[in-house]
C-alpha cells in the first residue's frame, strides 16, 4: 500500500482563512499557499484521466436491462395455483382476486405452486395471511414470465420466484409488509422449509422495476443475474432496508443489509438504479453496478442511514445521482461505494451530513486501504461536478470523507466535511 500512498486521496479539514470555515483537503496538502497554478493544474489532470477512464470503458457503462419495458402487459391474474405446504384458498369476484392462507403446521409460511403469476393493469391480486409475521413463498413453475401491470398487496410477506423473468410494470403497485421478488431458482426444498437461499451459480432471467414497492415492516429484496429499477420506479421500506442484488446465488438468513449472502459473476450480473429507492438501509450488490437514481437512507432513530454499493466489478455513481444518508436531527450516516473500478461522476452527491455531526464516506477504500472489511478499489475517480459531503449542519464535528485506490485515485471534486458553529469555533481555537 505504501507504494502507491501519493496516489491517493485521504482528506483531512483544515481552517480557510477567505472562507472562514474548515475546508477538507488532501491528507499531503499544506495549510497554506497559492491556488492560482494549481488550479490550472487539476484542470488538466482532471481532463487527461477523464479521458483515460472513458478508454477503459469505465465512464461509459451501459447496460441494456430493458425486458420489462418491452413485455406485453398481463391478460390474466394469477392461476393454476397448487399449495404443497399449507393451505390457499381462492376467491375471484371481477378484478380481484383474494388469497386466503393458512401456514405449514409448526411454521410461519406456506408455500404454492403456479402456473402463471401475473396481475392486469386495473387488477389486484391479495393474500390474507394469518399475521404480519407470515411469509407465503410463490414459484411459478413454467416458463411464463411474471408481468405485474395492477396490484399486489398482503399482510403479510410474499415471495415470488420466477425464472422466466419478473416485471413490475408502470403504474403497478406492490404494497406488503415484506416482499421479495426473485428470478433465481428456488428447490422444492427449500420452499417446504421456507429457506430463502435462491440460485445454483446458473444464469436467469432478469428482473425490472417501473412502478411502486411498498414494504410497511419489512425488506424490499429484488435479485435476479440483472435487476433494473426505470427512471418512475419508487420502492420504499420505511421500517426496512431495500436491497437489490444481481448475482448467481443469494442466501437471505436475516433482515437488513448483515442478513444477505451472495456470489456474482463480473460483470455479466449487472444492476442499474435510474429510480428511488428509500430505507433504513439501503444496499445495491452486482458485478456490475451503476447509479443514477436517488437513494435515500433515513432512519427514525437519530443517526443516519446506511448505504453500501458493491460490485466486484465497476461501480459508478453518475449523472445527477444523489445518494442521501443525511440526519436533520443527529448524526450523519455512512455510504460505501465499493469495486475493483469506483466512479462518481458528473453531478453526482454522496451525502452523509447530520445536524450534530457528519457521518462517513467510503469511495473505494478506507483510511489508507488499510480496513479489512472494506475491499480496496484498483482505481478511483471522484469527477469536477461531483460531491462528497458529511458536514456537521447544526453543531459538532465534521465527519470522515475518504477516496482511495491501491493503483490510482483522482478526486477532483468538491470534498466537504465540515464542523457545524461549535465545531467551527473550537478547530479555531486549536488553529
């Protein structure tokens, strides 16, 4: 690490005599000094990598994630339905279809096997299950894609598997207390013991989100080998975390971020977030991964969020993508963008400023690459419009903003992590 440590980028704040407020600068910077040739200087920096990166085809990912944009919209509700743990009785009058479920004796699901599991615009399909805690797991076991146009809605969790491919289509509504929606295959074995492991390293269809996920007290999960979220696409867990995963394998043995195992095969498992997704948590996994959405991690507790974006591959945050882990009330939180290649480009921000204290920004590494539970990028940019922010708004100290790589890092963007009135007047002091 040594080696390469003048190609890094570790900020410290320093006291700004023409702004009159603690500025972040580079860990090598000194705390005086003339600006007017250095200026010059990033300019040409800046342009030179810019255009190195886009040779590499960092700058330029693009992943055509598509299917569920161009899939017809469903003709039929749910059907063909077969509980093989439990019981379902249904119920169809007009445009709505009730689910009614009973759990496995000495269990908390059931589980059922469907022929097609798809919702028409102007339709809505319902599970009654027995309590908020129960979990009803769906495998359609054709090779009929899911296409959710209408209304998806229960009490209780649901799960949905379908190898041929889900869509959650413009204007569609899922509204749960948990939902998990999965392209990756699921043993009978598992849904009898109501397992969530998913996947066998083979490749599956993808999944796609246009419309509205709600999860009132639980965890939006989405995996699939690609997962996109469009641009209208809004999937909300307030008393949760939403986490998208595209891999070839995923386990689910907890709630929360801590509660998701999974293997990805870079880059062909690719997630695209052009939408907004909002959570206690928030986690996006690929091989490939890019973000130009909005991301917003709030809790109800003082502190911030969390959010953590991983790929084994590229990461890239750009556009007017905004990742939000702020607190008006206390502490900021925390934001990891973590790869082999790391990106925040164009007028991207990663926000993690709170009313008493800034939180932490992680962009390819920790303090000097030296965290072991913090992967290390090969190479990092941090683009001229992009920010990066964990300011203390109110009083208290500024937070952590770090860039790192192990090969090459090259932040010239505005880095800001400043103390609020009180944490001003005492770096003051020390000044």
């Amino acid at each position: 690490m040594s080696s390469h440590s003048s190609l890094n980028h570790i900020y410290r704040t320093v006291w700004n005599q023409a702004l009159g407020a603690m500025v972040a600068v580079a860990e090598i910077s000194s705390g005086r000094g003339r600006s007017g040739g250095a200026s010059k200087r990033s300019r040409l920096a800046c342009k030179h990598d810019l255009q190195a990166l886009k040779a590499l085809g960092l700058l330029s990912l693009g992943i055509a994630l598509a299917w569920g944009a161009m899939v017809p919209q469903a003709r039929a509700n749910p059907n063909g339905a077969v509980a093989v743990h439990g019981q379902a009785n249904m119920v169809s009058q007009g445009k709505q279809l009730t689910v009614t479920t009973q759990n496995g004796a000495g269990t908390n699901h059931s589980a059922i096997n469907w022929q097609s599991f798809s919702i028409p615009a102007g339709n809505t399909t319902y599970f009654q299950q027995p309590n908020a805690l129960s979990t009803v797991i769906n495998r359609v076991v054709t090779n009929t894609p899911s296409q959710i146009f209408g209304t998806l809605g229960s009490n209780g969790h649901l799960v949905l598997v379908n190898q041929s491919g889900i869509a959650v289509g413009a204007g569609a509504l899922v509204d749960t207390a948990g939902f998990t929606a999965s392209t990756l295959r699921m043993s009978d074995a598992d849904a009898l013991a109501g397992r969530l492991r998913f996947g066998d390293g083979s490749a599956g269809a993808g999944l796609s989100v246009q419309g509205s996920i709600l999860a009132r007290s639980g965890d939006v999960v989405l995996l699939g080998s690609s997962v996109e979220t469009g641009k209208d696409a809004l999937v909300q867990t307030p008393n949760g975390a939403t986490i998208l995963v595209a891999g070839s394998a995923v386990s689910i043995s907890a709630r929360g971020l801590e509660g998701i195992n999974f293997e990805v095969q870079a880059p062909t498992d690719a997630a695209v977030n052009l939408g907004t997704l909002k959570g206690d948590a928030i986690g996006i996994f690929a091989g490939t991964l890019k973000h130009s959405g909005a991301i917003q991690a709030t809790r109800a507790s003082l502190e911030g969020g969390k959010v953590v974006l991983k790929a084994s591959g590229d990461a890239v945050v750009e556009g007017s993508g905004r990742v939000d882990a702020t607190s008006t009330k206390g502490q900021g939180g925390r934001i990891e963008v973590l790869g082999h290649r790391v990106a925040v480009t164009d007028k991207a921000v990663l926000d993690t400023s709170g009313a008493t204290g800034g939180g932490t920004v992680l962009v390819g590494g920790d303090y000097q690459g030296k965290s072991v539970a913090v992967p290390n990028a090969q190479m990092t940019y941090l683009g001229p419009n992009a920010e990066l922010r964990a300011d203390a708004t109110d009083q208290g100290h500024g937070g952590k903003v770090i860039v790192w790589a192990d090969n090459a890092a090259r932040a010239f963007g505005k880095i800001s992590a400043r103390g609020g009135e009180i944490g001003r007047a005492s770096c003051r002091e020390r000044v």
